[in-house]
C-alpha cells in the first residue's frame, strides 16, 4: 500500500533467487509469476491486480505508484485474470461504475490479456451491472455508464451473455430504454456495426482477428480462436438453436 516499486522489485527479487536455486532462469520466472498469481489477501481473497486497483481508490494520490507497479508485474508474466471471492477478475472491476470506473487500468489489464465478457460466480457480467442504472435522472450516472458501455462494447462485449437467472443486459436495456435511451443507441449501433463485418468477425465479441475459426458443426458462424477466448462457449446458448437444425 506504500506504493513502492523499489520495494516490490525487491520482494520479487529476493523470490527469484530462492527459485533459481532448484531450477533454470525461465521455469523459476514462471514458478514466480504462477505463485504472485495465487497470491490472496482478506477475507474475500482479493488478487494481487484487484489489490492494486482497490489501493488506488483508497489512496488516489498514490494511484500513478500503483499502475507503474501492475506494470511492472504484467512484464513479469503475472496472469491478470485472477477473480477474488465474488469470481470477479480486476478489469471487470475496472471498467464497472460501482464503485469505480478506471479506463486507463481497464486499457492496461485488457492489453495484457483481460477478458472483458468474464462471468464471475453468479453469472454475470460487467455489462449486467453497468446497465443497472439505479439513478436515470442523473445525468453524471448516466454519462458514466454510457461511456462504461461504449468501452465493453468496442472492447468485444457481448450483450447477449445470461446470467443465472436467464437474463441478458440486452434485455435490461430494452427495459430501460425509454428512461435511458443512449444504451439502447450504443447498443444499435454496435449491432449494426457486427452485422456488417459477420463474415470476417467473430459472432460473440465483434473482434477481427487474424484466425478466426469457423463452427466445426454448421460451417457458418466464426468464432476467436478457444485457446485465447471462450467467445464459441459464451455464445453456445444463443447458437444452438440454429446449428442443431442445420
């Protein structure tokens, strides 16, 4: 919580050179990047990125000190999807509006890898919460959760993704489009955007990618690549349907 990369550097040395002793330079950096990963703190197991970004709200003037530490630890092979107790990964808390929105760290956990349509354990997505707008005659909240969309969107969201109890933060949305109607225009928006590059995007985050696959089964629909995303598992239930009658 100091905020100090000297100290942290130091820590992650000193972790080194015990692990270099029983094995060569490159498993003993993956051996300390696996065991910084695992790392939890509290009673609602909070990650090590999670911490950072809790820290930052805590103490925002120390904020820059703890970026330049995920930094830091992202350049030595640390995972950033680690979910703490609620199976909430850092950059879903990142780029949420409750209690915080943080697109500089979302940008930086998202480059290194960060899913942005992550479920944590009740089946939800950022998106799901975003859309919740509890305050629509705000026009700061709803500016705020505007911009939180737009960036899930561009981002690959997928607006179709159910949570447990079967509901969409599309469907949310639609039922609050008369009160909100900037989501439901973001929404179209991105929609048609998809629907026009569908045959070189993926059907489940809109991305455009070197090696996008193409359903094994129906021959149709395209998919990123399963080992780098799980967007051909997420977009299962809304797919089926259609690939089973083919």
């Amino acid at each position: 919580m100091e905020g100090s990369l000297e100290l942290v550097m130091m820590d992650v040395a000193t972790r080194a050179e015990q692990k270099t002793k029983t094995m060569d330079f490159e498993a003993a950096r993956k051996a300390l990047a696996d065991d910084l990963y695992t790392l939890r703190w509290g009673p609602t197991e909070v990650p090590i990125f999670n911490l950072l970004g809790l820290f930052a709200l805590i103490v925002p003037q120390r904020r820059p000190f703890y970026i330049e530490i995920a930094d830091f630890y992202i350049k030595s092979g640390v995972p950033v999807d680690g979910h703490d107790l609620s199976g909430t990964s850092a950059l879903s808390h990142c780029f949420s509006t409750k209690p915080a929105l943080d697109l500089t760290y979302a940008q930086m956990l998202y480059d290194a890898g960060g899913d942005v349509n992550s479920r944590n354990r009740y089946g939800t997505i950022v998106a799901h919460e975003i859309v919740q707008v509890y305050n629509p005659s705000d026009p700061d909240v709803v500016r705020k959760s505007t911009q939180a969309l737009e960036w899930f969107l561009s981002h690959g969201g997928n607006m179709d993704i159910a949570d447990t109890d079967g509901m969409t933060p599309r469907y949310l949305v639609q039922r609050l489009a008369a009160r909100i109607p900037a989501l439901k225009r973001l929404v179209e928006a991105e929609d048609k955007r998809r629907s026009l590059n569908s045959s070189s995007a993926c059907a489940c985050c809109g991305r455009e990618e070197e090696k996008i696959l193409t359903c094994s089964k129906c021959k149709r629909v395209k998919y990123c690549n399963p080992n780098k995303r799980e967007c051909q598992k997420l977009d299962w239930p809304k797919h089926k349907t259609k690939c089973k009658a083919v």
